[in-house]
C-alpha cells in the first residue's frame, strides 16, 4: 500500500472544506492521504456527523479504503480506488448540510465510469452552508460553463434543528472539464429570487427579506426585480424557516446570486438586504462570480483542461484555501493578479483531467 500524502487539517480555513477538497482530489488523482488536525481551527475539532457521512459517501463512490472514521476523530487515513457508477446513499441523521456532501462529491462524480445517483438526506436549507436552492441555481449555471451538471430532485426540506431533508442528486459522467474565461461582467439583464416560509412562519416575513432584498437591488438594477414570495407546502415542509434565494444574470452570461436565513434576532428586511448586499458588493466590481461561488469553481479550474480566466472580489479565505490544497495535490499552476479597481483576476493552468469511460 502507498504511503500516503499528510495534510495538516488546521491550515488555513481550518474546517470541513479541507477534509472536502483533499479527498475529492484523492479520489481523482488516486493518491492516498493521511488527514491530521482535523477541523483544527474549530471550537470543537473533529469529524461531526455530516463529515462522517460526506467521507463515507466518498469511499463508497471509490471502493476506498478508509481508517479513523468515527465521531471525534481528528485524523483518518484514505487510499481511493476507481470512481464507480450506480446509485450511492447519504443519510445524515442531523440538520448536517446535504449541499456540503453536493460540494464534496459532484467533482468527482462527473468522471465516474457511468452515471451516478446520490440519495442525499439532512439539512437543505442550514446555516454555515449554501441552501440547496443556491448549489441548484446559482452554482449549476457556474459547473456548466466547464462542461458538465447534474439533475436534482427535492421531496422534502430539512430544516435546523431535526433535519429530514431529503434530495435526489443525478450526475452523468463527462470525459473532461473544458476551461472558463469569465473576465467581462456585462450588463445586468435579469434579477430574481425567492423567498419563502414554512410552518408557523407568518407570509409577512417572506415579503419582508423580498422587500429589503429588492430595497438593495434596485441600487444596481432598475427593471423589473422577479423575487417570488411564498409558503412552503406541508409536504415539502412543516418545521419553521424561513429564507430568500437570489440571483442575477448579465448579457456575457455571469450568474451570482447571495442567499440568507431568516433569525429571530435580525428584522427580515435587513436580511432580505444583507442577502442582496452580496450580489451588490460584487457588481461594484464587476466581479464575474460572487463570494460563495468563488472556491468551488478554484476546484474546477483545477481539474480542467486548459486555461481558466475568473474575475472575482478579493479572494475569502475559503478560496484562498482552495487554492492552496489544489496546488499541493495537483500539478494546477495558479496565480492570483489584483485589478486597478480592486477585483481580482484568478488564474490557473489546469491538470486536464481524463475520464477513460463516458
């Protein structure tokens, strides 16, 4: 058996989008790794639940080999095998994010030897993770400019604290990643969005987060600004939420969007604000991806063939952590160069991947 690659946990951004990107690249590059410090730079290190369930999805995806997974741990050790193909089940007992076990798996699901079904249960719509709206309206239209995407089912919404969603993710195998150059922001031409409620959760609260979204908004854009506000039928969810998704899109085919959960302890309008405030402090810029979209294209643009172009705002330290495990398990060559107006243009060379089965 290989040595493993050690890979220190605690760097950087210290969390969970390690333990996702180093693995996904292991996978894919079939190198094995040893993870130490896990979540190291978290009040409470160690695998959670939802880590759990994202490393197990992995191994069966592979038919990996994997030691140390058990709740708490703070090192595991993975020597990946082939990316497989058929149906693969992710069941987080908890609110655990099922768009962080989207995040960790689609890169590796597109260069499976067939098509691949992921049966996802847990937290759709959570705090400290993109609400499944967002990974399907915002993030999908971003993957395919690379040349691949997915399908999503959702039967039901799964909310903090007891979880239960529940979504059906479809991926077709591709042979390679082609690479993007999304440098000219353009003009806006559409602005929309969703917000909605659930439960006990009183209508007024989505119009209030569509009321202070469109109140920012229309600062950048003065059409017409499409945000639905509705209430979430009893069998897609009963628990109490509520939230607001939303999006634009220009005339050279930018789409960011900015997303929030409502709080009992922040007025929906300022929220509804915050949420947009996203899009609003991109656009200054003219940014051609928002903050949140920004690292997991860094994964693509890594695994592509060629060179990839992206605009952003100044890199978050997810992305710049990103950059790093890319650049540490890969041969992607990246550069980071600052605009006059303050944007920044990330740069890579990447790997060109090769799938051998399509």
């Amino acid at each position: 058996m290989a040595k493993p690659m050690d890979i220190d946990g605690s760097m950087l951004e210290g969390g969970g989008q390690i333990l996702r990107m180093a693995l996904g690249f292991s996978v894919l590059c079939r190198k094995p790794i040893r993870i130490f410090n896990i979540r190291g730079g978290r009040k409470k290190p160690g695998l959670l639940a939802q880590h759990m369930k994202g490393i197990e999805l992995l191994r069966d995806l592979c038919s990996a080999e994997a030691k140390g997974l058990e709740i708490g741990s703070t090192e595991i050790e993975f020597h990946p095998g082939k990316i497989g193909r058929g149906k693969f089940t992710a069941h987080i007992e908890t609110a655990g994010s099922v768009s962080l076990l989207m995040q960790a798996v689609l890169p590796v699901a597109i260069f499976g030897s067939g098509a691949i079904t992921l049966d996802l249960k847990g937290g759709t719509n959570v705090e400290m993770a993109p609400q499944v709206d967002f990974m399907t309206e915002i993030f999908r239209p971003n993957m395919e400019k690379f040349g691949a995407t997915f399908d999503f089912d959702l039967f039901r919404r799964g909310y903090f604290p007891k979880g239960g969603g529940h979504c059906v993710v479809h991926v077709k195998s591709i042979r390679s990643l082609r690479p993007v150059t999304l440098v000219d922001f353009g003009v806006i031409n559409k602005c929309y969005g969703w917000s909605f409620v659930s439960g006990a959760v009183p209508i007024k609260v989505a119009k209030d987060l569509s009321g202070g979204a469109k109140n920012m908004l229309k600062r950048i854009y003065r059409e017409d600004i499409d945000i639905e506000e509705y209430r979430e039928s009893v069998d897609m969810a009963t628990d109490n939420c509520s939230g607001i998704i939303l999006g634009i899109q220009t005339t050279t085919g930018v789409v960011m969007g900015g997303a929030a959960l409502g709080s009992r302890q922040k007025d929906a309008f300022r929220i509804g604000e915050d949420a947009a405030n996203v899009i609003k402090s991109a656009y200054k810029l003219r940014a051609c991806v928002d903050r949140h979209v920004q690292d997991m294209v860094v994964v693509l643009m890594a695994l592509a063939e060629g060179r990839s172009r992206i605009k952003t705002e100044p890199l978050t330290l997810h992305t710049q952590t990103a950059i790093h495990v890319a650049q540490m398990m890969t041969d992607a060559k990246f550069t980071v160069t600052e605009q006059e107006n303050g944007s920044f243009i990330i740069e890579c060379d990447g790997i060109g991947i090769q799938n051998q089965v399509e």
